[in-house]
C-alpha cells in the first residue's frame, strides 16, 4: 500500500506530545525536527513520519485537537498543506486529499 | 549517526513549503562557498548534511533532529542579498533618484515573500505596485550566475556565506543557565542594548513601559541562541575571507558587517510580510504596531552585539587600542546610516500603505481583490514579464507561466479557508 507524508509543524512542546500519541498508533519512525532560520524567529518544529492512508487517517483525529487549541502552523498529507489551520479545515485538507488519491487511482 | 539519502530527502521535503524543489548540494560554480562550508564545519566540530532548494520563496534554515543536521541553502537568497547590495550603491546620497529606487525594490521583496507566505493576491497586488513605481527599465536580472558575478569575489562570498555561518553556529550548543535579558554578552546586557534603542528612538519618556514591554514579550534564550549565532557567522566569515582572499583584517569585517546587513534587513523584511498576512485588514492595528516594534528591536539588539563584536575582533586582529578600533566600526556602520534609514523609512509606507489596503487573509473580498489584479497582470505583458522573471529568480522552470501558477496559489489557498 502507498505511504502517505504526514507532516505537521507546531512549538516544541505540542510536538512532543503528539509524537507520543502518534506512536501508540503506529511502527513506523516518527520524527521531530527543529527548524531555525535567520530571522531569529522562535523555532519551529516539524513531526514528520511515513504510513500508510488507514495508520494517517487514524491519526487525524489527533491533528484535529491540536488545531483546535491553534497549536498547529502548518499541516501537510502528501502535496496538500495548510497554514494555521483551523480544526475543521484540518479535516477538510485530509478529506480533499484522500478525494484526489481516490481519483488518482481511478 | 548514518541515515539513508531517502531519509534526509524525507526530512528535507517535510520542511519545504509543497512543490519546491530541492537536492544535495554540490557547490557547482561557488567552490569559494564549499571551502568555507568545509572549512566551518571542521572549525565548530559539526557534521551537517547540506541541501539546495528552488522553486520557493528564498530562505536559509537548519534542521536538527536526533543525531542529523541538515542545512537547506536557498539559491534564491544568495541573489536577494546581491540586490540589496546593488540598491545600496544606487541609493547613495548623491544620488536625487532615492527615492524612487527604494521602494520598487523594497516591494518587490516583499512580493517575494507574500508568495512564500501563500497569500498570491497580496503577493500579485506588491509586484504590480512595484513595477508601477518602478523607474528603471528592466527588471533585476534573475539570472544567478551573472546576478552572482556582478559583485566584486570578496563581498560576494560573504554575502553568500553569512547566512551559512549564521545557521551552523545554531549547530553548536546553548551555554546559558539563566537566560534573560539582563544576560551579558561582551559585557553589556540585552537590556542596556535595548535602552540605547529606546533612547535613540526618542522615546526616553515611555522607556519604563517600553523595557516592561520588551521583558515580557522577548524570548531572551531564543535571542541570545541568534546573537550567538550571529557572532559566530561573523568571526567565521570574516577569517575565512581574511585568510583565503588575503584581504586585510578591516576590510574582511567590513564585508562580513555588509553582508550581516543586508541578511538583516531582507529577514526583518520577511518577518513583517509574516505580520502583515497576519493583520491585513483587520482592527487590530495596535497589536501589528506592538509585534512589529517587538521585532525590530531584537533585530536591532543583535546588530548591537554584532557591531560591538566586530571591534573586539578588530582589536585583536590589529593589536590596537580598544576606543580605536571601537571608532572604526562605528565609522563603518555610519557610512551607509543614510542609506538604512530611508530603506527603513520606505518600508515602514509601504507597510503602511498594504496594511490598509490588503484584504484580510480569508476575506470574501479576496476574490474579486484577486481577479481585478490578474485580469491587470494578464493584460500588460510588462506586468507579465516581471512576474515572469521574479519566478526565474526563484528557481521555477522558464515554461512557467505566472498567471496560471498565481491563480493556482490562489485556489489552493482558497479551498484551504
């Protein structure tokens, strides 16, 4: 089965956490990379993995929660990414990427 | 620790906005770049994995994650620096034209990064009102290698290796217990810094306010990590060029101080283009006013430091009296002070100007704001080609067409509202 990029880009702490809650869903190698840049901006940090579409969609609900409480800068399933995303466009963004991957298969 | 090629592109991937591109670095055509890269790298005892992208908005990152670091160099930020460069020559004193040089090449920086930021209305809106208030006929070359070749070896390469050294230096570790910024570095605190700016801004009645401000809305650790950085690029570069270009030891920090300059205020720049898709059209004008103080102040507490260090470096490069070589500096940093204040002052207007005519990010006006300026961009094939070579400059393939890329950006934003 194909793996789906997950990534998904917050503060430390909210990084740290998720990474927990993912790991209990799935095998695969999760990681947390810091990200910094010259404009002296406080860091980001992306948890980024590789699963498949069942182990992400399982995961979503998780990401969900997160924007809720806006912890999340950026959200990314495959070629699909947001900013700042609300909790409803976070679904929204995982419902219009499994509508293109559908259609790519057909 | 070794990690598979497919693993770095992974992490790589995962940090770039969708549909750059990106792969190993290899240094063809900037071997000066590699060697100081080497170089640095042996100097500070890291390991790091280095990456180029294009085809995105022009940024300079590291990436850390248990036991990899990765370095994703922007081919597009070496040129934006060589631009600042050039409209520092252009805009000297003399020159009656000033004020019509800086702001077409202020706003098309920012049209670069509004597009980096995902806001292709606000980005297409800044490119046609810099090529409006434009006066000279052609747009900046967007061609790399000559861009890169119109600047004199020893600027260039350190224009092109600051912002390297500035991101390995992030490589190496935090040394402070108590970060605050009552925190000395060269022996003056962050706070000392930070009154001097308040003072020299005119604004000694409010200081009390302004320093409670600063305290509780700085992150001092995350300011000192970038002064530490900083500093470290500067020595870096500044011995890099000394020792390999055989240049004395003045004229290496004045290259490795110009090219802190110009990364400064394109970064500065970025940051307000972040504040803007934030506040743009919005009542909270207040709060833009506050963030964007708040910036340029930590801004401008690190170019303190790097000033200061500077002269230290200088001292002992030169075995001179400390108040000489502090006088030096200083005489470096005012020779362009007319310069960075007009730039400083434009782009404050025309931040002004896109605060209060942009659209909110999500609003519904955003549409009809979009399609009245792509309908302008389709019908003036001069407006085309800027765009079209604004894109080139960023690394997009030349079958690229703006207008169909732009409304693209702009679909995809708005199925994301």
């Amino acid at each position: 089965m194909q793996t789906v990029l997950l990534a998904v880009e917050s503060d430390e702490a909210t990084s740290s956490q998720l990474r927990k809650d993912l790991a209990a869903l799935t095998d695969e190698e999760i990681v947390v990379q810091k990200r910094e840049g010259l404009g002296g901006m406080v860091a980001d940090f992306i948890m980024v993995l590789q699963a498949t579409a069942p182990i992400v969609a399982a995961m979503v609900p998780f990401i969900i929660e997160r924007a809720r409480q806006k912890k999340v800068r950026r959200v990314r399933f495959g070629d699909f990414e947001i900013d700042n995303p609300s909790d409803e466009q976070v679904r929204a963004l995982w419902e219009r990427f499994l509508a293109a991957n559908t259609e790519r298969k057909t | 620790m070794a990690v598979s090629e497919r693993a770095l592109e992974l992490l790589v991937g995962a940090a770039l906005p969708t549909g750059a591109q990106f792969g190993r670095e290899n240094f063809a055509g900037d071997p000066l770049v590699q060697r100081f890269c080497e170089w640095a790298k042996e100097m500070l005892k890291v390991e790091v994995n280095i990456f180029v992208s294009w085809s995105c908005p022009p940024d300079v990152s590291i990436l850390t994650s248990s036991g990899v670091n990765i370095l994703i160099r922007s081919e597009r930020f070496d040129t934006l620096l060589v631009e600042y460069l050039h409209l520092k020559d252009a805009a000297s004193p003399r020159n009656p034209l000033t004020d019509l040089v800086l702001p077409p090449a202020t706003l098309r920086w920012m049209a670069e990064f509004l597009l980096g930021y995902r806001w292709p209305q606000a980005a297409l809106y800044t490119a046609i009102r810099a090529h409006e208030l434009r006066i000279d006929p052609r747009p900046p070359n967007p061609f790399r290698d000559e861009a890169l070749a119109s600047v004199d070896e020893v600027q260039r390469v350190a224009l092109q290796c600051f912002c390297l050294g500035h991101e390995l230096g992030h490589l190496l570790p935090s040394q402070y217990d108590a970060p605050s910024l009552d925190t000395k570095v060269d022996g003056l605190s962050l706070s000392r810094h930070i009154s001097r700016d308040i003072e020299e801004g005119g604004a000694a009645p409010v200081a009390e306010q302004m320093m409670a401000q600063a305290r509780s809305s700085i992150d001092a650790l995350n300011l000192l990590r970038e002064i530490d950085a900083d500093l470290i690029a500067l020595e870096l570069v500044a011995v890099f060029v000394a020792n390999t270009l055989g240049v004395p030891a003045k004229e290496a920090l004045q290259v490795a101080l110009t090219a802190y300059e110009a990364q400064s205020f394109l970064y500065a720049t970025k940051h307000t283009c972040a504040l803007l898709r934030r506040y743009a059209g919005r009542d909270d004008r207040a709060e833009f006013t506050r963030e964007d103080w708040i910036a340029g102040l930590q801004v401008s507490v690190r170019a303190r430091c790097v000033l200061r260090r500077a002269g230290f470096l200088l001292s002992r490069w030169r075995a001179g009296d400390e108040k000489q070589t502090a006088a030096t500096i200083d005489a470096m940093f005012l020779e362009s002070i007319e310069f960075r204040n007009d730039l400083a002052t434009v782009a404050q207007g025309e931040t002004e100007h896109l605060l209060n005519t942009l659209p909110a990010l999500n609003a519904q006006e955003g549409r009809p704001f979009f399609d009245s300026l792509i309908e302008t961009a389709r019908s003036d094939s001069e407006v085309r080609l800027d765009l079209f070579y604004m894109l080139i400059a960023m690394g997009f393939p030349g079958g690229t067409d703006p207008i169909g890329w732009l409304e693209h950006l702009f679909e995809m934003q708005q199925a994301g509202s």
